[in-house]
C-alpha cells in the first residue's frame, strides 16, 4: 500500500472513531431524556440502537488490525492505531452505560417519581460534553486539553456523591422509596463510571502525543 494510501486510510479510521464518539454522546444524551421525561420509547430505542454502536465498534476494530497487519506500521502511525483500537473500546463500554440508564429508565416505567431530576441530567450532559471534547483533543492531538478534561472527572464525581447521599436520605426516611432510590443510584453510576472511561480517553491523546503511558487523574479502570 503506498504511503498516501496509508495516510489516506489512517485518517479513515480516526475519521470512524468519531462518528462512534458521537453516536455514543447522542446515546447518553437520549438516554437520560428518557429517564427524566419517562418516556418509555425513547429509552426501548436506545437500548436497541447500542447494537448499532457495537457493530460500529467492532467495524474499526478489524480496520485496525488489518492495517497493523498488511503494513507492519512503525512508531507515531502504530501509536495512533493503538490508541483508536483502546478508545474505541471505551467508547463501546460508554455506550453500554447509556443503554443501562435506558433499561432502568424501562423498569421505573410509571411509578410515581421519587423526587425531580436536577443532578443526574447534569451528569449526563457534563459526561457528554467532556467526551466530546476527549475526541475532538484525540483529533487535534491536544496533550493539554486532554489532562484538562480528567480534572473535570472530579465534578462528577462530586455530583455523584451528592446523588447517592441525598437518596440514601430518602431510603432512611421511607423504606417504601429504597427500590426507586436504588435505581436512580444505579443511573449515577453508570455516568460516573462512563466519565471515568472518558478519562482513559484523554490517557490515550497523551499517549499518541509523547508517546507514553501515564495515569492521570483517578481513572478507575
């Protein structure tokens, strides 16, 4: 394969990496509108549409592979196609939480709502805007950007303590809440882990950029 064609085909893949970037962003998004508005359809649709960012995950996938293995690339180009083969996975993962705020949004169904939702939609848009920002830092190769959007982790972190302390509240005050507290929980999880995912996005910018590995932030994977 000559150069331009390689070049050509490099591009292809961080050019794939992003449209799966924002079908994941678009999942969180509708995810929680789900949630929030109890819309049950919206929620089946994007429970069924995490399929589509599967396959899509798996597409680059053998893209990657076939490169590394029909042209054998060296140094900064393998450090890219690494770096697309490891984000691509968290952003398939991201997908996955998205889709399980979508199910608990289904079991809730039509129960009464247990309080109004302030802080999990700002979680959510927080985490999309900061995966956002992760893939346009990958593209940009911006090293900096990339360790500014971890500490951001910490503001999701907070809202999900806050979260999980004022339903704890509610479970002490009223057994009768604990199974509607328990799954709003469960939707701050799947958020706080997806910013966590976010970050070791942004550890693969810096990766692609200085070519090391390093931790940043308080990445739990």
């Amino acid at each position: 394969m000559p150069r331009t064609s390689f070049e050509r085909h490099l591009h292809e893949l961080q050019d794939e990496a992003l449209v799966l970037g924002s079908m994941v962003e678009k999942a969180i998004y509708r995810s929680m509108d789900a949630l929030k508005n109890r819309d049950l359809e919206l929620a089946k649709q994007v429970v069924a549409e995490d399929s589509e960012i599967n396959r899509k995950r798996f597409e680059i996938e053998e893209k990657c592979i076939e490169l590394i293995v029909t042209q054998q690339p060296m140094a900064g180009d393998l450090r890219i196609i690494v770096a697309v083969l490891n984000i691509i996975v968290d952003l398939e993962r991201i997908g996955d939480h998205a889709a399980g705020i979508a199910k608990i949004a289904i079991m809730i169904g039509n129960e009464p709502p247990l309080k109004p939702l302030i802080d999990l939609p700002r979680m959510a848009q927080k985490t999309g805007d900061m995966l956002r920002r992760s893939m346009d830092a990958f593209i940009h190769r911006d090293a900096e950007a990339a360790r500014a959007i971890t500490a951001e982790d910490d503001e999701i972190d907070g809202l999900y303590d806050q979260i999980f302390r004022e339903l704890l509240t509610f479970m002490a005050e009223d057994p009768r809440t604990i199974t509607r507290a328990t799954r709003l929980i469960w939707a701050g999880h799947n958020l706080e882990r997806s910013a966590d995912r976010v970050t070791n996005i942004c550890e693969r910018v810096v990766f692609v950029v200085t070519g090391k590995m390093e931790e940043i932030g308080a990445s739990k994977y």
